[in-house]
C-alpha cells in the first residue's frame, strides 16, 4: 500500500435472497455500485445481513477481500475458475494492493468521508461453499489464511468506488491479521500471544473470547 492508500476497485452490496435448492437466506450474493454510498455503524446502505448473529452489526459493518487473491482460487478450483473474482465472496470492498499481512487489528482507515477500523478476521462459512458448489472452500479459505477482514465504523460518512482507503493510524500492537490466523492454527501456541489477544481493546469481543478460551485451556492441559 502507498503512503496515498489504495483506490477502492470493486463495491458490492446485496439483500437476503433465499440460497438455490436450500432455501435459507443469504446476502452473499452482492451487487456492483457506482453511486455514492453511506456508511453507519450498522453498515452499508443498500446491504444487509440474512443471520445477525454471525454476520453484520457494529464489529461487522463492512468485508473486505483483496481481489488478488481470486486467482489463487481459480487455480486450486480450476473447475469453478471463472466465478472467482471481485465480489464473489460477498465482500463490500475490493482492492489491489492490501493484504492480510500488510493490515493490523485496530487499524484505522480513512474512506471517503468515514473512518473505519479493522475488528477481526472475516471467518468463512458454508454460504461460502455454497456459493460456488465447493463444499470445501470455507475450510480451504481458513487454513490459507487468505480470508478478507472486517471493520467496525468509527466515524459515519460517505464514499464510492474508486475512493482511497488510505491508512490514518496503525495500532501500535503492530497483530496483522495474517498473525492471527497463523496463532489461530498453531497446536500449541505461546500463551503470553493468547492473552496479549484476548486483552487486545479493538480485537472484536468473539475472537478475544475465542483466545481466552484457548489460553484457559492451554493452562489446564
């Protein structure tokens, strides 16, 4: 990413939609925009979320993907190769240029008008196998660490394709989201990276209990 941030390639919104020969509602199939978009601690306007209590709210506002990764994809999926690209896995934002080792737990970004800071990990689920009839691709999507990430709002306002996400203040703890899936996947990880996670104040609440849980066990065992 460059001192000026990265111009945003994709922006993607979507309704809850009943999923194809299942029948459950889902929003991962999202929609390309052009026009200018408001952004509230709830999210984005024009998107929602089918199940509230994994998807959206205020420590999930907003997914981003970066779009090199679909490639990847493609080529481990070479049968569904062309449904990899931007916005296919439901993400709000697309980029070129940022990835999960270059972006920390309580980064602040400025986009357009609003300021947003990075909250967690995205965590792949079935809609996502689902979604391309690849009933192994949330588990693939984990282990690679190739996952996307998520914001919560810190200052509400405007923005639109082609808007810069540009870095306004990197949290001092310097925990890329690429550390946590790796600490994530450990068998036995040190317990003092566990508790510094479980204590980190913009860590979102479900991945500081996660590690809490882990580090409790850990002392156990």
């Amino acid at each position: 990413m460059s001192k000026n941030g990265v111009a945003l390639g994709g922006v993607f919104v979507g309704q809850p939609k009943p999923l194809a020969g299942d029948g459950r509602l889902s929003a991962i199939f999202k929609q390309a925009v052009e026009a200018m978009l408001s952004l509230t601690p709830d999210g984005l306007s024009g998107d929602a979320q089918a199940d509230l209590r994994v998807h959206g709210g205020p420590e999930r506002a907003l997914c981003h993907y970066p779009a090199e990764h679909y490639p990847d994809w493609a080529e481990q999926f070479p049968a569904n190769a062309n449904a990899f690209q931007a916005g296919a896995f439901g993400e709000n934002l697309s980029t070129y240029g940022l990835i999960e080792a270059e972006v920390h737990i309580g980064d602040i970004f400025r986009l357009g008008t609003a300021r947003i800071q990075v909250s967690q990990p995205r965590m792949p689920c079935w809609k996502l196998g689902h979604r391309f009839g690849i009933d192994e691709l949330p588990r693939a999507v984990a282990e690679s660490g190739r996952t996307g990430w998520l914001y919560r709002v810190v200052e509400a306002g405007e923005f639109r394709v082609g808007s810069e996400l540009v870095l306004e203040t990197q949290d001092p703890a310097g925990v890329s989201i690429a550390d946590i899936w790796q600490l994530h996947h450990e068998a036995r990880p040190l317990q003092a990276r566990l508790a510094a996670l479980a204590e980190h104040p913009a860590l979102a609440q479900v991945w500081r209990r996660r590690f809490q849980q882990r580090l409790d066990w850990l002392r156990r065992s």
